[in-house]
C-alpha cells in the first residue's frame, strides 16, 4: 500500500469540472395541495423560479417561463417510510416486503401513473420509501400542468450537484483555494485519521472505544449507508475479517455493474464489512450526461472521494506506509457495516451527483435497512424543501440518522446547504496542532445564517463541526493496489459524524436519530477562536464524543414538528431543537417552548443558567427543572432585545447544569427592541465558581495588564488579595494609583479548567499573580501559566503569613483592615475586600485569640492612622482586638450584618451594588477585587434565602443596578424572584 495523490488525469478533469457545476436545483413550486405558496428569499410569494432569469411571482400559468428538463416530481400520499402501516422507528425498518406493504406500494404507484398520464413522459425513477413521486424529463409545458394539479407537492427543477471535498490541503497546513491538488511529496507529515480518534478521545485507554467494548465493537450491528462516488471493495480499511454477519433484518444487495463494466465489481466484493454496494445513474442520463470511458458504471469507486469518505466514517484500523513511517489510521466506527450508493460519476467535462440519483439511492438504502446515511454532497441553500432533503426527512422519521456536508463556497459567497432541521450539516474544522490555535473551523466551510427569507431563519446551520482539512483515508484502488490520500472539506466532515452517528446508534439502539444529533449538539466544545464559536460558523461547537454518550438531556422531535416547521418556517423557533433562533423579535418578548429528555438511568434536577451580551434578556421557567430517568419536563424560554440594533443579531448560551453535566444549546436573536422592559436584577455567573469568575473577568474595564490567580477549592491564602488586585498591584513593585485592576480567576489545584483559559486569552494579561504557596497552586500550573505572561507569586507559610505580604504590597496605607483568617469567620475579610480595595488599604488576617507574627510585624511596618477590625468578638476576640491597637469595629450579628455594616460607609443611590454568596465565598473573591475598583458594595445573602438585613441596606443604598454573582445553586431563584420584586422601586426613586 502506496500513499498517492490524485493522478495526472483526474487532476486536469479537476480543473475542468470544479468551476462549471451547478449547484442545486430551482423549486418550481413549493405549493402544497390547499396551502400557500412557499416565501421566496427575498420574502415575497414566489412558486416559480426560472432559469437564467429573476423568480417569478404567482402560479405557473405559462411555459415560457420554464424549460424543458429533468424534474422531481413529489405526491402528497405518503411514502412507505413514514405511512402509519410501514414506516420505521429507530428500532424498526421500514416495511416494504409484507402483503400490507406491497399493496401500500401498489397504490403509490397507481396514484403517480394518474399524474403521469397527463404527459408523455416516461418516469426515469419511481419513488415509495424515501419520497412518493418519480423523476421524469418533462417539456416546460408540462412541468407547469403538474404544478396545478392539487394532487402534486411541488415539481422541481433537477440540476446536477457537486461533491463537497474540492478543497485539497496543501503542505503547509492551510487550506488551499477550490481546485488546488498537491503532489505525493507535498503530503503533510501527519495523517489526520491517526490524530483524529485521539483528539477525539476514541483511542487508547479509558478512550470512548475502550468504554463500549474496543474499537470493533464501536458501531457493531450498524449499517452506514455512504451515497457517494463508490467504493473501493478491495482496500484494507474495508476488510471483512472479524466482522460478524450482517444484521438479521438487513436486506441490501450486492450489484455488479452494467455492460463491459460488469467485472469491475464481482459479486465477492460484498463481505460482512461492505454488506451491500448499488449504483444509480439514470437520472444524469435523463439530464444528457453520459459516465465517461474511465468511469465505471458500476459501485467501484474510480474518483477517490467515496472510499475517503466510508473510510473516514467506518474504516479498520490500517497499518499504512507513509515516506517510511507507519501509521495507524481508523474510521470512528471500525465495528460498523458500510453500505455504498454510488450516485456521482465523471461525466465528460464535469462531475457530479444527480438529484434524481440521490434520491433512489435514500429510497433504496431505506428498503436495505441502514441504520446510519452519509451525503457529502453540496445542496440547495435556499430552501428548506428540497426534494432531496425531503427524502432525508422521511429517513429520520424512519429512524435513520443523516450526516450531510454544510458547502465548500463560503469564500465566494455560498451560504450553507442542507437545511432540513432533520439533518445534521457539519462545518469542517481545523483539528492538527501544526494548524495554530486548534480546532476552529476553516474559511472555506460553509457557514449561515441559512439563506431562507429573513422571518424564516429559524434553524440554525451548520449544526455542528469536526475535522474536515488534511483527511487521510482509503482512495480508489489503483493498478490493482489500494491507495491512501489526503482531502479536504466538508465533505470529509460529515462522515466523521456519520461514523460517531453509528457510534452512538449501536450505544443507544432506542435513541431516535434527533436524540443522538441532540446528545452530539449539547455536548460539543468550543472551539479555539472567537469566530468559530459563533453559532452560524461552527454551530453548537466542535463535535466531543468524550461527553456524548451520556449527554444528561436531549431535544427530540419528530415528523410531526417538521411538518408544523415547513408549514410556517416563521414559527420555527418553536421546534424542539438544541438551539434557539429567532429572527424577528416583537415589540413584546417571544416565548417558546423546549421539550427535555432524561435518557439516563436516575432522575436528575437541572438549572438554568444564561450568558450572552447585556441587551439579550433570556429567561426560563421553571429555573430548576427535575427530569426522571427516562422523561420528559417542558420548560419555557422567553426572549428579548433590551436595546441592540433591530437588525442585528445577538448570541449567548443558555445551559442546564445538573453536578458535573452541563447542557448547552445557542441563542441567537434579533428584531425590535422590548418596549419599556421591566427592570430587573442581573446575574453574573458561569457553569460553576471556576466560569462565573472567568464571567466576572469579562466585566472588567479595557486595558487590563494583571491577572490574579487563586485556588478554587483552598482559597484561605487568597481571602485577603481582593484589595491588591482592584488595585493591580504587583509583587516587588512600586504602587502607582494609575495602576489598573487585576481580575481574579481560580484554578484547580494543578489544572488550569476550560473557563479559566478562555478568560485569560481573552484579558491577554502582561502579569500573573499566584496568591498562595504551591499546596493552593502547584508548581506544575505556575509553569504552564507563563504561556500567558510573567509569573510571580505570593506566598507565606500560612494564610496569616501570606496577607502580610500582600498588605506590604501597599505603600503608606491610611487604614488598615484586620479579619479572622479561621472559619467560620472567614466571609468578613471578603465582605470587607470591596471597602478596602476602594480605600487602597489592604485586609490583614488574625487569629480569634491571638495576633500571628507576621500579622503584628506586617501592622508594625505599615504604620497606619487607623486599624478596624471586621467581624464581632466571636470572630476577633476583645484582647486580640487591644493587641492589634485597633481603633474600630464594623460588625454584626452574623457575616450577612457584617457585611452590612461594612457597607454603610457609601451613601444611597449608589450606582451599583453585587450579591454574593455568604456560603460560596469564591463568588464574593472574584466580585470584591472588581467592586473595590469601581467602589461599590459588596453584600451576601444566604443560597435560598436573603437575609432581612441584607435587604433593609438594599432599601437604603437603593442601587441603580444589582447584580447577583454566581449560579443559581449559590444564589436561588428565590432570592433573585425577591431581589426582582423591591428593584423596580430602587431604580424609580433614582434622582
């Protein structure tokens, strides 16, 4: 086995056929019987669009306005896959061979020869699985005819379409321009299908393979059906030894190949690996492309592009040569069958894949039995009623689950295709580590919004993204020798999502196929840039099997939500999808309805959380939501524009957090601003105290140069850095009051969590402070943190110890706070951080009944006007409080009224006030470092309840903004839902 690129031959074809296909098919009309005419893009009535010339509005009364050509033609019977009698589940085939089902077929057929009785046309294909309807080459007279029949769906316009890998990687890592081919020694070192399962955590041990049973066992059972150029029957990666027996219930056949190209694929060429193998190419013939010498018309693969793209979804593990070096490739599901449907020849002049083809090939992979169906070929951006994306619609209410291409064209301009919410179209990703920042999606992958009129923009497209650039997997065979090459784009990542579909499928037989896109959806990562993780380029995110298997909730939905979907598009914000879209907000808030899915083993309770810019309000009720194992609860959504431009469109995330599970789906938005919104109380938080301090980083002013870095779960050394940080004070340094303040993010002992990172990209800090010894921040982490700047650190032999060389920091401080460094008195440093911060003092720490060494010397050294003790003799007792000469107490009862009393140096109408946690006292540490530099106050509540006093100061200071800190296990919804009663009141007595 040689590795080779595309030969001499192919390559000029290349360049001949890459420019001159034509992309999609024109929709007649998308009428149904009874129904309105479909919106055109502009937004307007339009049934007919007119080649070579501008849409035409109204219905199709003259055949000047057509052309004669080949045309899909869809019945309003339904077909065998969704009929009542013989349609599919994710548990069962469609039935096509029972009496019921024979005599069901007969009737299809009958009702299509009425239609086709009225012209002269003899139907190029029959369709009754996928699609009730027939293909047919029809004069421009009597396509117009069939549109006015009541019988008759829609008459579409067939044109031939083009595979999604015109994008050949180049040596250098970047994607090349469409067209651009490289050589065998311009080959990358590093083979993608070698990086790719490790990346995406499916090899190796405590790898998603290893937890389903070992790579044979990954997809076992499964069919993936791959429509496509063919397959190459003979290459390594499609070897039949170890596999078991097709499944019971499969039915496919094993075609040779028609003419002198019958021997091109022998009927041994299906083993228990590749169980079926069919060609279609009479709906091109019908069109006037004739498969040129070279081809094979048969479901040998003579283009490459087939055998790279079943290798990619389900090949064997295969030990492949490169330059001397041997590498292991896989697909995600070696376990899987595979099922090839060869539908895309090179015809003279050009290649493609005929519409017509593609939808025999899904009515006949639905009649086989697959379980899994794979399209890597571009389709119409502009419609969400292409017949070929119908026929895949029918396929998921049958049980099987689609992965298609999301375009190669976004460079010049193409928006996304496939656009079928019943689909999941997957954006191609950056994913090697010589690429720079990875993953993140790459500039050729087609990207939305969908290109629908703007009101009907309510599905979100691409879904989902994974690794589609520098692909190396099996090629056609060539001399009788399989080869290996290298591709690139969309087209090669579909199948790796097709392949973790049979994955998940053979996980989770039960699932439906929007269960498993739902379960990919909410558990993607985020990628490594700005750009990509916006939700119209790389959809929910890249693609993390790590974390599907067990998603925590799914959106689900069926034929019928799809049928109310295509009936308005307008409305579709309101299918149950893992995603929020909607375009055309009110003058009132829209509200919408998620339906969620438990489908683990134990009840599990979920809360919702919302992050997204400030003029986007997304709400839920209920905030907490309990779903038994195995059910569903309905939450409603309700969203806002609270002052962003009407025309432009918002983006946050809301997510369900239940433990370590979090469940996150986009919102995007966009439309009239909320007429006089009510005001409420804002939330600053994150999936847990590590993310809501990375949010509360966000909040901080342009310019920041120092980072503070504390212990999340031992953060005793870092009660006392607020101060430094709302000043930005570095170690060894002298203070200026220019200095800017330094946010506090928290880390895990020796991991730096995905929140954290992300943060401190964004700050892109020049300094790094550690507050505490390496027993709070290993020493290991402190290393990996000068990747984002000069480290220093701040540390004592005690947490005593470490205040004072943190208040030594300070230059000639006027007063001095002093708190109990011992539980459970430790929340008055923090309820007193904000206070000193604003007065540039620092908080030293004491002991109950005694003052540590470094605590007097540190007061000694600093010399300050005054010292005030913070907390109550229970907290400071009365001899540390004369050993300390201090000058004042500011205390209460409980550290709720301490907190109180700190805060009554500020006066009322205060700009802004923060509420934190008594209880979760990491919240209150990063919020008090930023409430010390804007000088306002810090106040805690208890979890689920807000203590009277905290609220009697509220009334007091009557702030023009409160904004809480933390999730809603730190602060409940209860107390929010009576932070939000009294705030109206606030903000109306503001001068």
């Amino acid at each position: 086995m040689t590795y080779r690129s595309t030969s001499a031959a192919r390559r000029a074809l290349a360049a001949v056929a890459g420019l001159s296909l034509v992309a999609g098919i024109a929709p007649v009309t998308a009428s149904a019987s009874g129904g309105p005419a479909a919106a055109s893009a502009s937004g307007d009535p339009a049934s007919v669009s007119v080649t070579g010339g501008p849409a035409v509005s109204g219905p199709v009364s003259a055949s000047g306005e057509l052309e004669d050509g080949t045309y899909v033609v869809v019945l309003d019977e339904l077909p065998l896959a969704t009929h009542p009698a013989t349609a599919g589940s994710a548990l069962e085939k469609v039935d096509t061979t029972s009496r019921d089902a024979l005599s069901y077929a007969d009737r299809l057929v009958a009702q299509q020869d009425d239609v086709l009785a009225e012209v002269a046309a003899e139907p190029t294909y029959r369709y009754t699985v996928a699609l009730n309807g027939f293909a047919a080459r029809l004069t421009a007279a009597e396509a117009a005819a069939l549109a006015e029949r009541d019988d008759v769906v829609s008459v579409t316009r067939s044109r031939l379409r083009q595979l999604d890998a015109d994008v050949v990687a180049p040596p250098d890592g970047a994607p090349a321009e469409p067209d651009v081919v490289v050589s065998p020694d311009a080959a990358p070192a590093e083979p993608d299908t070698v990086v790719s399962p490790g990346l995406l955590g499916l090899r190796g041990p405590g790898g998603v393979w290893s937890r389903l049973g070992g790579p044979m066992e990954a997809g076992r059972g499964t069919v993936v059906g791959v429509i496509d150029s063919g397959i190459a029957y003979d290459n390594p990666s499609f070897a039949a030894d170890g596999m078991p027996a097709p499944p019971a219930d499969w039915a496919g056949e094993c075609e040779t190949g028609e003419g002198d190209d019958a021997d091109d694929f022998p009927a041994s060429a299906c083993t228990d690996k590749i169980v079926g193998a069919r060609y279609f190419v009479e709906g091109a013939r019908a069109d006037g492309y004739e498969p040129i010498p070279a081809e094979s018309v048969s479901p040998l693969d003579t283009d490459d592009h087939g055998s790279h793209v079943a290798g990619t979804a389900v090949g064997r593990q295969v030990q492949v040569d490169l330059g001397g070096t041997t590498s292991e490739l896989a697909g995600m599901a070696p376990g899987a069958h595979v099922a090839a449907y060869k539908t895309c020849f090179d015809f003279q002049g050009v290649s493609g894949c005929h519409p017509e083809d593609t939808i025999a090939a899904v009515d006949a992979a639905l009649a086989d039995g697959v379980d899994v169906l794979n399209l890597s070929v571009s389709g119409d951006p502009e419609t969400y009623e292409d017949p070929v994306d119908l026929a895949f619609k029918n396929a998921a209410a049958a049980g099987v689950f689609t992965a298609t291409s999301a375009g190669n064209l976004a460079q010049r301009g193409e928006p996304v295709a496939h656009l079928g919410p019943w689909m999941t179209t997957v954006a191609a990703s950056f994913h090697r580590t010589q690429d720079g920042p990875v993953p993140s999606v790459a500039p050729f992958s087609g990207r939305g919004p969908v290109a629908v009129a703007p009101v009907e923009q309510t599905v979100l497209k691409p879904d989902l993204g994974a690794p589609g650039v520098q692909v190396l997997a099996a090629y056609a065979s060539e001399g009788g020798e399989p080869q290996f090459g290298y591709l690139s784009g969309t087209s090669m990542a579909s199948p790796h999502v097709a392949g973790l579909g049979a994955l998940l499928a053979a996980a989770h037989p039960e699932w439906s196929p929007m269960a498993v896109k739902s379960a990919m959806q909410t558990s993607a990562r985020n990628y490594a840039t700005t750009q990509s993780n916006r939700a119209v380029v790389g959809g929910t995110g890249f693609v993390e099997p790590r974390a599907f298997l067990e998603p925590g909730l799914v959106f689900d939905s069926t034929e019928a939500d799809w049928d109310a979907f295509l009936a308005d598009p307008s409305t579709g914000y309101d299918l149950n999808a893992a995603y929020v879209s909607v375009p055309a907000l009110g003058l009132e808030p829209t509200t919408l309805t998620r339906t969620v899915t438990n489908p683990g083993p134990a009840s599990a309770t979920f809360t919702a959380s919302f992050t997204g810019p400030a003029t986007l309000s997304v709400t839920t009720s209920p905030q907490s939501v309990t779903v038994p194992a195995g059910g569903s609860a309905e939450v409603t959504i309700t969203v806002a524009n609270t002052g962003a431009g009407t025309a432009a469109w918002q983006e946050g995330d809301l997510r369900w957090t239940s433990g370590g599970t979090v469940v996150e789906i986009p919102v995007l938005a966009r439309g009239q601003v909320y007429d006089e919104p009510a005001p409420r109380v804002e939330r600053v938080s994150g999936t847990d105290r590590y993310g809501t301090a990375a949010a509360v980083s966000a909040l901080y002013p342009d310019g920041v140069e120092t980072v503070y870095i504390a212990s999340g779960t031992a953060f005793a050394d870092a009660l006392s850095g607020s101060p430094a940080a709302a000043q930005g004070l570095l170690p060894g340094t002298v203070p200026t009051p220019e200095g800017n303040p330094a946010p506090v993010l928290l880390v895990k002992h020796d991991r730096i969590p995905q929140d954290t990172v992300e943060a401190l990209e964004a700050v892109d800090p020049s300094n790094i402070v550690i507050l505490g010894g390496a027993g709070a921040v290993s020493s290991g982490l402190a290393r990996s943190l000068k990747a984002y700047g000069t480290v220093s650190r701040v540390e004592g032999g005690d947490r005593y110890e470490t205040a004072a060389k943190l208040a030594l920091m300070f230059e000639d401080p006027e007063v001095v706070y002093v708190a109990s460094g011992r539980e459970p008195s430790i929340a008055d440093a923090l309820a007193g951080a904000a206070r000193a911060g604003m007065e540039n003092a620092p908080v030293l720490l004491t002991r109950p009944d005694g003052v540590p060494t470094a605590t007097a010397e540190a007061l000694e050294t600093l010399d300050p006007d005054r010292v005030v003790v913070l907390g109550g003799t229970g907290a400071v007792q009365g001899k540390t409080f004369t050993a300390l000469g201090a000058d004042d107490r500011l205390w209460g009862d409980d550290r709720y009224r301490t907190a109180v009393a700190v805060s009554q140096v500020f006066e009322p109408d205060v700009p802004l006030v923060y509420i934190a946690s008594g209880r979760s006292l990491s919240d209150a540490l990063a919020g008090s470092a930023l409430a010390g530099h804007q000088g306002v106050p810090v106040l805690l509540t208890k979890p689920t309840q807000l203590p009277s006093a905290t609220l009697a100061e509220l009334e007091r200071l009557s702030p023009q903004r409160v904004v809480v800190l933390g999730g809603y296990k730190a602060v409940s919804e209860d107390v929010q839902n009576v932070l939000d009663e009294y705030y109206p009141d606030w903000v109306a007595e503001q001068p």
